[in-house]
C-alpha cells in the first residue's frame, strides 16, 4: 500500500512540474522542450512521463495541443485564439483577433455546437523577413 501512496504522490509531482513548465513557457514547447526544463525540477522524470502527462493535461483541458508539421506542441492558453507559424524558422506566436468569436458565432447560427476553433496563419515571422529583406 505504501509503495501505491508513494507512486501516486511521484505521479502528482512529476505532473505539477509539467504543468507549471507548460505555464511558464510562452514559446509552445515540444514534449522534448517541456521535458528538458522539467528535468531540471525532476531530474529523475523520462520523456515517456512527460509525453503521457502532457496528453493526460490536454484531455483534460488544462493545457492546449497545437500540431505543427506533424509534430505536438503546448500551448497554456486553452481560450479561443489563433497561431502564427514562421515556416523559415518554426516561431509558433499567439494572435489575437475576433476573427474566431466572429466565425463561432456565424457557425453557430446555422445550428452547429462548436467545441473548438483553430485557425493557423503560416508565413514569416518579422525577424525572418526583415532578414530576407521582405517588409510590407
């Protein structure tokens, strides 16, 4: 019994560590960001942990899961908002915009329950265009 106490307390921990790194993170890390910064709390913490605790915490609603190129990244912010992503140098950055509530709410008034809304703008990020020389 006390080794199922002493496991549930480690899982508890090793999910509040994730968590709080997902919270603190403005950049919407990958599972291997999320796991590198939450080794430095838990040293002891594996990457399959970090994995099965941040899909336990999107399930949950707590945190928000934003595929890019196939690949997983978390977002703290569960409102509806939308992403920006730089395809030369992969910076995911919020946007902010009534662009969804206006959607939603058009959506809706044909009689569809939206759950969730994602909209993806791709493009260059201003540092990347004003490398390449691009402004607008």
């Amino acid at each position: 019994m006390d080794g199922v106490k002493q496991k549930r307390k480690r899982n508890t921990r090793q999910k509040a560590v994730v968590y709080q790194v997902v919270m603190d993170s403005h950049d919407h890390p990958t599972a291997e960001k999320v796991y590198e910064r939450a080794k430095r709390e838990l040293p002891t913490i594996s990457l399959g942990t970090v994995y099965r605790v941040l899909k336990e915490l999107a399930s949950e609603g707590k945190i928000r899961e934003i595929i890019v190129n196939k690949q997983s990244h978390f977002d703290r912010r569960t409102d509806f908002h939308h992403h920006f992503i730089c395809k030369k140098c992969g910076r995911i950055e919020d946007v902010e915009t009534p662009l969804c509530r206006y959607t939603c709410r058009k959506v809706e008034q044909k009689g569809y329950v939206v759950d969730e809304i994602e909209y993806k703008f791709y493009g260059l990020c201003s540092k990347c265009a004003q490398k390449e020389g691009i402004s607008q």
